[in-house]
C-alpha cells in the first residue's frame, strides 16, 4: 500500500515538514506491505516559481535546495517508518532546458540518498488539469506524437536494480552521460 503526507500549507513558503506518521496507516513499523510515496515539484516551493507552468530558470538553486530537502526528509521519515520510500511524481514540464534541469536536480537527489525509487509524472498526455502545466504536455511525447527528447535525455540514466553489500554511493553526470 502507497501512504503519502498531506501538503502543508506552510510547505509553499519553503518548509519541509515530517510526514507526521508513527508507523503506516493499517499497520506497523517495518511493514512489508508498505510504501512512502511523495511527490517533488519546485512548483511546490511558491506559485509564483512556476508562472509560465514550469520553474523559473533564475530559481535554479532554489529549486535545487527545495528538492534535496524534501526528498532527504521523506527518505528519513521512510527509514524510521521501516519501509521503501518512492518518489512517484516529479517534472510535470515541458520539453525544455528548464525541464531537463528540474528532472536531473530530483535524480540526484535521490541518487544521492541511494535507495529511493522513483517514477516521472506522466508518460503521456492525460491532460491533466490539476498541474501547473494546464493541459500542455508533461508525458514523453509532443502533442503531434514526436518525443520530448531533452526530457528524455534527462531521465535515461543507469541505476543498480540489486546490490550486493551495501550501496555507499552512486551518481550520475547529466552533461556527459
């Protein structure tokens, strides 16, 4: 089962808080049944970032610290919880530079924790309403069917499905592949 935190309206003046649960809802701590969920947008950090329905290119930093913030404590409230924590949404933009760079800033952040798993939001067009994108495209393809390719780009990198030992480190460099 997926449990996610509600938004806390203090989050969009740049607050994380902790997801506030002792243990996930309908079981116990370290429950195999279990999943943290969380979504990580710099849209979440003000309305006023994503205007044009995507970050704000003079924001990058922010948007960045935004990011690692938030996903280091969700991944800390997963590890007291005792259960994985994935990332299922994040982007939520167009094919852009701007884009390219809020996906790649998420992925680090969690190739950085390490053992967090994670989905882009969306694969193709559902024009959804409720992103600050409107019913502009967010998935994988263009609206004439032609691939998002600086997206693409941004979200193809390599990860370790299985481990032997433990993990100490991984990362990726977007600009050299």
């Amino acid at each position: 089962m997926h449990f996610e935190t509600a938004e806390y309206p203090d989050e969009s003046l740049g607050k994380v808080n902790p997801s506030g649960f002792v243990s996930p809802p309908g079981g116990k701590n370290g429950s195999s049944f279990h999943m943290l969920n969380d979504h990580s947008y710099c849209c979440q950090l003000s309305p006023e970032i994503c205007a044009s329905g995507q970050p704000d290119p003079t924001k990058e930093k922010e948007c960045k610290e935004w990011h690692d913030k938030r996903i280091f404590l969700r991944a800390k409230d997963a590890k007291e919880l005792q259960v994985p924590f994935i990332l299922t949404e994040f982007g939520a933009c167009f094919d852009s530079d701007v884009c390219a760079t809020e996906i790649t800033q998420v992925a680090d952040a969690a190739d950085e924790i390490g053992a967090v798993g994670w989905a882009y939001w969306q694969f193709k067009l559902f024009k959804d309403l409720t992103t600050t994108a409107g019913t502009g495209s967010e998935g994988f393809y263009n609206n004439d069917g032609s691939l998002q390719h600086k997206k693409l780009k941004a979200l193809t990198r390599p990860y370790f499905p299985l481990v032997q030992g433990k993990l100490l480190s991984q990362a990726f460099n977007f600009t050299t592949g």
